[in-house]
C-alpha cells in the first residue's frame, strides 16, 4: 500500500520570505502522479500543482514550485514571497496511474503542514 | 470554486442513528470519491463510484455505502453512526480522463 509522510506538522513563515515543504512518499508503482493540496480554514480543499511522475521537470505554478526526487521518492513544496492568503493546511497525496474505468482516481493524503505567515 | 457542493453544511447526529449526505458535481464528473477527515488528520478514502457504481473502496465498514445518480449527483450513507464517525466528510468528481480531483466544501458530521 502507499503510504505519504508528511513530517512538518507546522510551519511558519515570514511574508514575502520563502518556505519548503517536505514530504516523501512509498510506492512499488512506476506510474503515479503526486499533488499539493491547500486547505484553508473553509475547508475548501483546492488544488495548488501536480507532477506526473513520468516527467523529469518539476512542476510550476507562479510562486509555488516542487522538488521533486524520484529515486528518493521526495515531493517537496517550495513557496516564494509569501502571502498572508498563503496561511492554510497543506497536503501532500499520492494517486496511482494504473487502472482502468476510473478507479485509480484514489487519493491517499500525508497527514498535513500547517503554514502560518506572518506579517 | 470548484463546481463541486455538497450539502448539508453541519450535522448533528446521535449515535445509532443513520445519516445521508449529499455531494452534487459539475456535469459530465462521472468519477465521484468520497473521503473522511478526522479532526487533525489528513483524508481518508472511503470509496469511489465510477458510472453509477462502487469500483473502489477504503477500509470502512459496509456500514458506509453510497450512490451515484446518472445527474451527477451521489450520497453517503453511513448507518449505525459511531461517536468515531464525527469528521468532515469531504466528495471529489472528476472528468474522465483527467487527473484532477475537484473538492466540495464538506460536511461536518458530529455524532453525540
């Protein structure tokens, strides 16, 4: 089974300043996709940036980066210039790429980072 | 905003009871999952549908069942409410094909 560490359970950050992070992850699989989630205060869990697995680049999306390792099975999440809207939960998750008719659509979530900027 | 509602917000229960909750997608979402948060605790996945019928499932109890309707729409139903049972249960739909999950707001369940 997959299984996603996610070992920071806080963080904080000063705006406008950098933060990363970290999370690893086990899978015999060789083709999966990973996921950064954000889960502010309202629950609403929204998707901040993919990486498929097969790719070597990592995935960009304006302040928000990834590093990603696959030998080292590391999908860590860098944010630069930090927002106050940036304070949330973060989950990292896993989702396999086999399966057919629509059931490799399971998400298996780490446990989560709370990020707190700082004015 | 994800396309993706669920209803009712909050819920309050007691244990023993049984409760439906509800999650309506975007049109043409036929991959809905459903997925519990404890308090603290990052998502469990409790069971997916795909066209209408169950194609994967957590480790949950068959206590914890669902539908899919053919408008996009799907419930949970949980019997037998357990004070454990209290989280935010969270529905995602997706296009097929794609590889994005979109999120509902959650609901809060609370078992007394």
């Amino acid at each position: 089974a997959q299984t996603v560490t996610q070992s920071q359970p806080e963080m904080s950050v000063q705006e406008a300043e950098t933060v990363t992070l970290s999370c690893t992850y086990d899978t015999s699989e060789s083709d999966y996709y990973l996921f950064w989630y954000k889960q502010p205060p309202s629950r609403q869990m929204i998707l901040v940036i993919r990486q498929e697995a097969y790719k070597q680049q990592n995935a960009t999306e304006n302040r928000f980066s990834v590093n990603f390792q696959k030998a080292a099975k590391s999908f860590s999440l860098k944010i630069s210039d930090s927002q106050l809207g940036d304070a949330a939960m973060y989950f990292c998750a896993y989702r396999g790429g086999s399966g057919s008719g629509g059931s490799n659509y399971k998400l298996t979530f780490g446990k989560g980072t709370l990020l707190t900027v700082n004015p | 905003e994800t396309g993706v509602t669920q209803s009712p917000t909050h819920l309050i229960k007691t244990r023993g009871q049984q409760v439906t909750l509800r999650c309506s997608s975007q049109s043409g979402h036929n991959t809905v999952s459903w997925y519990q948060q404890a308090l603290g605790q990052g998502p469990q996945f409790i069971f997916q549908y795909y066209r209408e019928e169950e194609n994967g499932r957590g480790n949950f109890p068959p206590r914890f069942s669902g539908l899919q309707f053919p408008n996009y729409s799907s419930e949970l139903n949980v019997n037998a409410l357990e004070l454990d049972d209290s989280a935010l249960y969270l529905c995602a739909s997706s296009l097929p094909g794609t590889r994005e999950q979109y999120f509902g707001p959650g609901t809060r369940l609370t078992v007394t």
